[in-house]
C-alpha cells in the first residue's frame, strides 16, 4: 500500500475482487490509503462519527446490500460520504441519500474526482466539528444560539467579546433573526445577569402610553393616574433594558431617552424628582439608523449615543448548513410537544429548505418544520416571498437562472452521458441529479 497523502482515506466495499482490486489500485495511485471489504457489515463496524474516511460501496452485494449499508451508515454518521456503484439505479440512490453515483465498469478519472470531491467535504465536516468542539461558551449562548455555521461562530465570539463591557449596545438584524435571544445573551452573561431584563417593543406599545410605560407617572399626572407607577426603566435598575424596533420610537420621546442615557436619572409624569437609575441598554433595529437620521427619522445625537457598540446578526440564507440543522431541531422538539415521532427529511426537501431564501428568517423556518411534523406539505414555494424585496432575492434568481442555462447548454452540445456532464460541471452526480428536479429538465441520456 502506498503512504497517503491525503488525510482521508478511502473504504471500498465490493465482492468482485477484480474489479476491488483494480480501483483501489487507481486511489491508491491517487495518493489514498485505502481498506478494501468484500462483504458490508465488517466495515460498517469499523467506523464511527469521527472517521477519517468517505466510502465507496457497490449496491448488488451478498448480506447487507449497499442501499441497507447506505442507511446503516447514515444512522452512524448522516454526513459520511458514501458513493454506489452499480449498473442501475441512480434514482433509487439519489433518494436514499447517496453522495455520488458511478456506473459499472468504473471510470478511473471519473473514480477519483468524486473522491476527492468527496474527501474534501468530509475533511471540511470534520474540521467543523473539531471547531465546535474545542468552542466553549456559556450556557445562555449555547443554548439561545443554535447553529454552528461561520457566520454564526462569528456571531457568538462578538457576544463574549461584549457582553459584561455594560456599554450601549445596538442590535441590527432582519425580522426574525432573533435579536432578543442575542440581547437576552448578553445580559445572562454579564454581571447584570441576577437583575431583570426588560424588553420593550417601541412599535407594539401605543404612542399615548409609551411615556407613562418608560417612565412611570405620580398620582393624578393625567386621567385615570390613580396611584403612583413604577415605570419600566426604574424597574429595570441596576439589569438590562432592551429597545426593540427603536426606530418606531417617536422622535419626542428620543429625546427624552436621550437625557436617561446621559443623566441616568429618569423623572415620573407628573412629577418633580429625579430618580438615579443603573442600567445598561440594547437597542435592536431593523433599519439602518444612520441613514434615518440623515432623513431626520431617527435622532442623530441619539444615534451616536447608542452607537458604542454593534452586533449584525446574519441571515438565514447566509447561514448554510444551520438551515437543516435547525429544521431538525425544531421538527424534533415539535414531535416531541405533539406526542409524534419526528418525519424523515427527504432529499428533495434539504433541496427545497437549502434553495429558500427565508425572509422571515428562523421564525419562518420555525413555522414550517412545525407544519413538516404535523404532516402538512413544505411549500416553500407559494410562500408569500412577494413582500420580501431585498436585493439578494434578485442576485440569486440570476445565479440560478445562469446555473440553468449552463446545464441545459452542456445537455444540448454533448453527446455524453449524464454521469460525464456531471464530471465536465465539476459537480456530483447527485447534485446534477437534483438540479434537474428542480429546474423541471427532463433529458433522454441515460447514466452509462
């Protein structure tokens, strides 16, 4: 066996030892160390979710098959790539979650691409989860933030980096996004944590009460007033004040809470004294502040008051692989509630649930793995999308509009087969496979 220089290594699963002789002698060749199987089960017990390998099973196999392996496998390690071989059955293996599909007999080129493909993606998974690992962080962070994706990784380092700073905080994210989670974060790790924390939607309290709501009133301050108010800053002295959707806030009433921030003395309606308070505040917005207060919609002096620091959460979409990690999480807490057993996730739904663009971001997708769980369809696509209109919903219609027409001009000038235009694309079989169920092309070559 030649010394690897890959850091994967490669289980080939066959019964015809000609055929496991020749394409392990091909990886081997390619610089992979690689364990050859003529039966399924013996190496089915030899790797683990932490294995250094991808596999390459034929699918007509004596015992276990290789579309059981498949399954078996997946139970182990739902990440583990796994290539069939075979002479039919792409359809079949494509479903149950295949990495790749190659026909028999096996071409070398085409034998060692999707491997390293292959490797590749299983050193990147690998990695990620080495990343997760040594991560440590707080019980609040590991619990509110779920998702382990870059962005999201990032998110939570911007976290522990501010949190107990007891400075101005200002939150920016899409709705749903889950800016209260980060702001609850950041005060259940900070020395305010045993204080309360007070959430205050600016848009969802009315304008003729939000005075009072803030900062309480005395005894007959106006009609109705029949006893003295704690308002909710004094409530909240000595924790955290959040201001959610603070550019819903009256611009009168900015001005008054920028006095707070500068004084922190707060005064009752109605009343004469100055209270001192302690507290530290988070605003979170939707909108770009600064540009609102170039147009006189926002205070500017305020602006720059809570402006100290800022958090940008990311979107779902930008979020990759936390899509279907968090669609597994929530259907699995579903089912849980209901009494049911969590539904299986199909190829064709990662597919749907990955090529969404969620402008209702973690709540949206919230909403439709409780639909999943229930048994209704995910429909992504009758989603009211429609009164989303950011930009990156038009960028990613021309990329798939690009990646359409280039597939359908690879279909059109070569006389190859299915499973070489996968090759020339620089892509899976599977992907290919997947993309054309989902761009609707029907084609009349077959997989040899």
């Amino acid at each position: 066996m030649v010394k690897s220089k890959h850091n994967i290594s490669a289980f080939f699963i066959d019964d015809d030892e000609a055929i496991l002789s020749s394409c392990s002698k091909t990886l081997e060749l390619a610089g992979y160390q690689v364990k050859t199987f003529d039966r399924s089960q013996p190496a089915l017990r030899e790797f683990n979710d932490a294995a250094e390998c991808v596999v390459i099973v034929d699918v007509r196999m004596p015992g276990m098959d290789g579309l059981t392996f498949l399954k078996e496998a997946n139970r182990i390690d739902p990440d583990l790539p796994i290539i069939l071989l075979t002479g039919h059955g792409a359809v079949e293996a494509m479903q149950h979650g295949a990495w790749d599909f190659l026909q028999k007999p096996v071409n070398p080129q085409r034998l060692i691409d999707s491997v390293h493909r292959a490797a590749r993606h299983r050193a990147a998974i690998l990695e990620n989860r080495k990343l997760r690992s040594t991560a440590t962080y707080p019980t609040a962070i590991a619990e509110r933030l779920l998702g382990n994706s870059s962005a999201m990784l990032q998110l939570k380092k911007q976290i522990q980096l501010l949190a107990g700073t007891d400075t101005n905080i200002l939150i920016f994210g899409e709705t749903g996004t889950g800016k209260e989670e980060v702001a609850l974060c950041l005060h259940e790790i900070s020395p305010r944590k045993d204080a309360p924390f007070v959430a205050i939607n600016c848009a969802g309290v009315p304008s003729d009460i939000i005075e009072s709501e803030l900062f309480g009133h005395e005894k007959g301050a106006f009609t109705g007033a029949q006893s003295n108010r704690v308002g909710r800053l004094e409530y909240a002295n000595g924790g955290t004040v959040f201001f959610d959707e603070i550019e819903s806030m009256p611009l009168d009433l900015q001005a008054k809470l920028l006095r707070v921030i500068q004084d922190r003395t707060i005064h009752p309606l109605g009343g004469n004294r100055a209270i001192p308070i302690d507290i530290q505040i988070i605003a979170a917005s939707k909108e770009d502040l600064l540009e609102k207060s170039k147009t006189g919609t926002f205070r500017d002096d305020l602006y720059f008051r809570l402006h100290i620091a800022e958090i940008h959460i990311p979107p779902l979409r930008q979020r990759g692989d936390d899509i279907l990690y968090l669609f597994k999480i929530f259907s699995r807490r579903s089912a849980d509630r209901l009494g049911k057993k969590a539904p299986v996730i199909s190829v064709e739904l990662e597919q749907k649930l990955l090529s969404h663009t969620w402008p209702g971001n973690v709540r949206e997708l919230l909403a439709w793995s409780e639909r999943h769980t229930i048994g209704l369809d995910v429909n992504l696509s009758s989603n009211a999308v429609t009164e989303h209109n950011d930009s990156n919903d038009d960028l990613k219609t021309k990329l798939e509009s690009y990646e359409k027409a280039l597939i359908l001009e690879a279909l059109e000038t070569s006389d190859s087969s299915l499973q070489e235009i996968a090759t020339k694309l620089g892509i899976p079989y599977k992907t290919l496979y997947l993309r054309l169920k989902k761009y609707g092309i029907k084609s009349s070559k077959n997989n040899d």
